[in-house]
C-alpha cells in the first residue's frame, strides 16, 4: 500500500507542478478554481500520508513547502498571478489530506486488531 500511495504523490505532485505552473489555456479545467486546487492539494496530503505514515511531520512541512515555491514561482510567468491567499488555500488543504489519512490510518490500524 505506501509504494502504491508513494507513486499516487509522485504523480499528483507532477500534475498538480504542470497545473500550477504551465500556460493558463494548458490548464485542465474541471470546476471553480478554488475546489481544484483544494481538491489536488487534499489528494497529494492522503497520499503522502498514506505513503509516509511515520513521517507526519516531513508530509506536513513538505506539502507546506510545495504549495509555498509553487505560488511564488508563478510570479515568473507573466501569463500566471501568485496570491498568498491561494497558498494558504492550498496548504490548509494538503493538511486536511493528512489528517484525512491518519484517519484512514487509525481506523485501519484498529480494524486490523479486531480480528
């Protein structure tokens, strides 16, 4: 289950790089742009929960740092704005992903010694 997970947030990490950092028309679009980018950063923290459970912290500061450089390096790219809000938005949302997978860890954890 952690390679499956571990290779899961490698592969959003490149997506949610190539999302944040291509030309706007090269952007997939799918909703509002809010619930994209909570939803990509809430994936990438599940994963990495589920991939590092004994790295809590490492995760934390990791998707922190993420959504941080990937923000203030779209201030190069003219076609792209940087928002402190959205960084926020997007590192509140990878946490809520790891706590969401210390969930899935506890209750599965907790399943696996009543039998």
């Amino acid at each position: 289950m952690t390679s499956i997970s571990r290779l899961a947030a490698f592969v959003l990490l490149a997506l949610i790089t190539f999302a944040t950092l291509s030309p706007i028309e090269l952007r997939p679009h799918l909703s509002d742009p809010n619930m994209e980018r909570a939803l990509a950063y809430i994936l990438l923290g599940l994963a990495l929960a589920l991939g590092f459970p004994s790295r809590v912290t490492q995760t934390v500061l990791f998707v922190c740092a993420v959504a941080g450089v990937l923000e203030v390096l779209q201030l190069f790219d003219p076609g792209r704005h940087a928002r402190v809000v959205d960084g926020l938005l997007k590192a509140a949302a990878g946490i809520a992903g790891i706590v969401l997978g210390r969930f899935v860890i506890a209750l599965a954890s907790r399943a696996a010694e009543r039998r």
